[in-house]
C-alpha cells in the first residue's frame, strides 16, 4: 500500500514475487524431475508458473493434486529459507540453445527472441536479441530479465503461500498443449499475507456465481451455452429495476429511446471500421441469401443509421439516442466466468450527435449523469482514467488532430467540473479518447464501469452533416457512453459489492410474509395482496416450517424485510417486522410499514 506512486513493475513487492515464482519453480523442478518450464510472472496480489508434466496413463495432461500442491509449498519455503543468492547473467543465444535443450518451451522463447519476436516474459517486441538474460540462485537457471531481490530469503517463508493450481494453454492459445499452472501469493510479511488471505476468502463468499445460484439470479446452461446467461426472475426484477432507473433519469436529461436489431450488414461493420479492428472479438459474418451479416458488436453503427435516416438540422442537435442493446463478442471458453465475463451482453448505450460548440456541455452532462448514477447505488469510491492513443501503434484510426482535439475536450470538461483523472496512453477506443470510471469495492477491488468517448472519426466514415445556423453543411462530433457499462457485468459487480444483500430498491423480494401457523396464511395473503397493490415486492411463505425457520429461510435469501403474522397482529391489521439484519422492530401497523417501506423504495435507499 505503500508504494501507491511507485507502478507496480518497478515495485519492491514484484522483484518478492518474481523471485517467489523461481524459488517455487525450483521446488517443482526438484519434486518433478521430469517437469517442463513455461513461464512465471508476477501477477496482481502474487505469481504464477506454468509447468509441463506430461500425459498420465489415461494420455491426458498430468495435472497437480492437492497432496502435489503441499508438498511443493513446503519445499518451497524450505528453499526460500536455505539463503542463495540470484545471480543475474547473459548468454549468447547458441548458449542458451545448448543449456535449455530439454526445455521446448524455454527453447521456442529463445528461438522468438532471437527472432526479435518476444522477450524473456513472453511479450511481444520487435528486437531481435543477440543474447539472453539469465537469473541463476543454486541450480536454477530461468530466462529472465528480472528484476529479483538479492536472495532467497528476502521472500519470507511465512509470507508465501501456494493458492491453487489450474489448467493454462501455452501462451493462452487453445491449440497448444495444456499446462499446469500453480498460482502462489508473496507478501512482506505475515502480517499482510494473512490480511490478503482473509480478503480472498471474503471474495469467494461473495463470488457472485456462488450467490447468483444461491438467490435465482442467473443460470448458465450448457445446451444454451457457455457465456451466455439466462436471467431468471429474480435477477431480471434486478436488471429492470436498474434500467428503469436510468431511463428515467435518461428522459429528464432529454435522451431519447431508440431499438436496434442483434444483426446487421457486414458492411456496416465495414463502413464503421469495426470490421476487421474487432474482427478477433467478433463471430464469423452469417450468409443470407448471398449477403453476409454480423451478430451486433457494436450498436453505434446502427444509432448511426438511424441519425441519418433524415437530413438534421442544428436546431435537432444535440441528439441523444439511447438503447440497452446486446452485443456479441466472442472471449475464449477458458476466459468465461458468470456474468463477468461473456459472449453476449446489453450495454446501456447512448451516442449522442452534437455541434462542436456543444461538444464540452454535452460532455460535462454526461459525466454528471454517470455521477448520479454512481451515488444512487451508494459508490462513491471511484476514480476516472483518460485514455488516450499510442502513437506508436496502427491500432488506431483518424488523423492526429482528431484526436488532439478530442484529448482537449474530454480534459477542458473534467477541469469544469474539477473531477481528477489520470493519464493512460494506449487505453483509448480506436476511434477516439474515453474517459473510463474505475470503481473500487468494499473488498477494495477495482471494476472498470461506466465510460464516455469523443469520436471525430464514425462521423466521417459516415459522411454525417447537419445544416448550420449559416445554412452551410456542417459535421457533428459523436459522444459514445455507457454509465453501466453492461448490464451481466454491472449486475455481477453489484451481486459481489453488496454480498446479494441488496438496497430496498433493488431487492428482487423486498418482503416476505412469515405467517406463525398455516391459520395465519389468510391474513398474511391479505397483507401481501395490500403491499403489492402499494408497488412492493411480497411473497408469502405458506410452507410447513416453523416460524424461526421461514424467518431463517428469507434471510438467507437477503430478503429485506420479514413480517411475521399471527392473532395479535391480525387482529390489530398489524405487522411484526424483522429485518435481514436480523433486527427485531415490533408490531407496527401495516399502513405505517407500507409507508415507510415506499419512502425508503422511492428514495432509493441504502437503509432499511
Ligand atoms: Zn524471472
Ligand atoms: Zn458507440
């Protein structure tokens, strides 16, 4: 935490995890002699190795077991703690040929970086080495350009830990062989190893797979397919209270709805340059009737579209055109995790065509959309990156003014309105600079959500003009932008931020009737059948349990409210009422909880 300012490459915690990575490498090496090397970077929070052991009797990949794992972890630490020194050295690539022989992929890495392919870390570059860096403690010797801390025993033994091992494809290519790897995790001290344990272990309490399952939010099923979830009834309330939510606060910002369809002409994709800059991310076009067509993904060429569908005037600009539009994108099946990561998801998308006079106004509107946004879901710990071109690179399009005076817009705006950014080159769109929203979580993770883009360039491609006030032909700038982001993620970081307990609002049941005996089921559907009526969420728990137990039963569910009913209560057209919390708040009457519950609903609460 100290070294906030320091990037975490050049950082002392990274030389502790490289070095750890070698140390547990040796270790492995030592306990499967046979054990072919990959490669073994610090990771965010630790390290990993890939190692290949191998086929098993059956000629599947011999993977570790957890007896494996704890045998290597204490080797592992016996090696930190036998003090050798990391000796750093250079051999010619003929050397390094002779010295790796029984090593293919060690031997493929010198062969790509004497063809100037990739570096001792596996990524790419354009030089072509003449000789290879080497780190060398006892006998293990590693490609390596470092850096490492001196010796072995700057890593603590008791401020490492091996965490788990999975399946990993030589350089993330499904094609190639399968390797083992075994992520590890290196701190300074216990103290912090077992405060990041701890936070691990609270993340996978919350892993929102687990809870989505747990609380009837979402299902993956195989025959469907792998990233692509089924929104069940209780995460769909969720994902229409949220949009409900932004339409509206869309409608008082003047936007206007708009419905696109999941495909369109490959030469759309074409004309906009999504195609082929995306076509890596993008499924193979679709043939109809000899014309080739493309599953959505991206729907500003159809906003585009739908801009141009009449000649615009600026008396008609700003024109903001919004739609939760689904997108298919495709990620590799190893990459798919719940609603994090998928192959087709909703943004909460808007472009909206403006004069370059209202370009900063517009900007700054949005950027206090997102911020209303954000508040109302209670995160305030957010922070905005300004992601900007590489010069260097061809992935991007437009002319180098363009992008200059897209960087100046997006900063003059966040300067107006005194929001603190910082400055990543390469992390811009291709058509244009983005200024992104990072959130962190009470788990002090970050997501990247929301983002607004300038884009000069889709309007030129598409030829968009509008008439001026001088009756000339003028043309607009776009602004892309998506508060969310999209909907599968922004609902997974939801689930895992708030552990399923959700605010009022959003709760997908925000009340469950507890009648104390089945006599009480009448009275408990009447009240339902009243609070329902009044817009709240109400079910009734008319099962054989007893009361502790349905009471038990919804607070698992994180079910905001629970009231229990019985004679007193209906004799008095009252209520006890429990809370998640497991707070016990008496009997009220059941006008005076309906009102209080819609105040609260209304506001959009955090409390109960
Ligand atoms: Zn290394
Ligand atoms: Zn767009």
């Amino acid at each position: 935490m100290s070294e906030q300012n320091i990037p975490y490459e050049q950082s002392e915690l990274y030389r502790l995890r490289h070095s750890a990575a070698h140390v547990m490498a040796e270790a492995v090496k030592e306990l499967f002699p046979e054990a072919k090397l990959a490669i073994g970077p610090p990771i965010e929070d630790g390290f990993y190795y890939d190692f290949d052991l191998g086929k098993d009797e059956n000629g599947k990949a011999r993977t570790f077991t957890p007896e494996d794992l704890e045998k290597i972890e204490l080797r592992f630490k016996e090696l930190l703690k036998q003090n050798a020194k990391f000796e750093q050295y250079t051999l010619t690539v003929e050397q390094a040929l002779v010295h790796f022989a029984d090593q293919p992929y060690k031997l493929e890495l010198i062969r790509d970086l004497a063809a100037g392919k990739v570096d001792e870390m596996g990524n790419p570059t354009t030089e072509p080495a003449q000789e290879v860096g080497i780190y060398q403690h006892r006998q293990f010797i590693d490609l390596c350009r470092g850096p490492h801390v001196g010796y072995t025993s700057q890593v603590r033994a008791n401020a490492v830990k091996i965490l788990r091992a999975s399946g990993a494809y030589w350089r993330g290519d499904e094609k190639n062989p399968q390797l083992q790897r075994i992520y590890g995790t290196a701190w300074p001290n216990k103290v912090e190893l077992d405060d990041y344990l701890k936070r691990l272990e609270e993340a996978r309490n919350r892993d929102h797979r687990r809870l989505g399952k747990q609380l009837g939010l979402f299902h993956i099923s195989q025959l469907v397919g792998s990233g692509l979830p089924l929104w069940l009834p209780n995460g769909a309330i969720l994902r229409e209270e949220l949009e409900r939510f932004l339409r509206q606060a869309q409608l008082d910002r003047g936007y206007l709805p708009v419905i696109t369809p999941h495909i369109g002409k490959l030469d759309l994709y074409i004309t906009s340059g999504h195609y082929p800059y995306y076509k890596d991310s993008q499924y193979t076009p679709i043939d109809v009737d000899g014309e080739q067509f493309m599953l959505k993904p991206m729907n500003c060429p159809h906003h585009i579209e739908i801009y141009k569908s009449e000649s615009r005037s600026y008396r008609d600009l700003p024109l903001r055109l919004a739609e939760f539009g689904t997108v298919y994108r495709y990620e590799q099946s190893g990459e798919l995790t719940g609603l994090t990561r998928v192959r087709g998801f909703t943004v909460d998308d808007s472009h909206l065509f403006v004069t370059p006079e209202q370009l900063e106004a517009e900007f700054i509107g949005v950027v206090s959309l997102i911020q209303h946004v954000f508040n109302t879901m209670g995160f305030h710990d957010f922070r905005a990156r300004l992601g900007t071109n590489d010069p260097e690179s061809d992935k991007y399009a437009g002319t180098p003014e363009m992008w200059a005076q897209g960087i100046k817009a997006i900063r003059q705006a966040a300067d107006k309105v005194g929001m603190n950014y910082t400055l990543e080159v390469g992390e811009a769109a291709f058509y244009g600079p983005k200024l992104d929203f990072i959130f962190r979580d009470v788990l002090k993770r970050e997501w990247q959500l929301g983002t607004v883009q300038v884009d000069f360039l889709l309007p030129q491609r598409f030829d968009l003009e509008y008439t001026g006030e001088d009756g000339q032909k003028h043309r607009p700038v776009m602004i892309h932008r998506a508060p969310f982001g999209s909907m599968e993620r922004f609902v997974g970081i939801l689930i895992e931020h708030f552990n399923g307990a959700f605010p009022l609002w959003l709760a997908p049941v925000q009340v469950m009737m507890v009648p104390i005996t089945d006599r009480h089921n009448e009275y408990a559907r009447q009240v339902a059948q009243e609070l329902r009526a009044a817009g709240l969420r109400v079910q009734v728990d008319e099962s054989d349990d007893r009361m502790n137990k349905k009471i038990r039963n919804a607070q698992l569910q994180k079910i905001p409210y629970m009231l229990v009913v019985g004679d007193k209560e209906a004799e008095a057209h009252g209520v006890a009422v429990r809370t998640r919390t497991g707070e016990d708040r008496g009997t009220v009457a059941v006008a005076a909880f309906k009102a209080q519950a819609l105040i609260l609903t209304t506001g959009k609460s955090m409390e109960l």
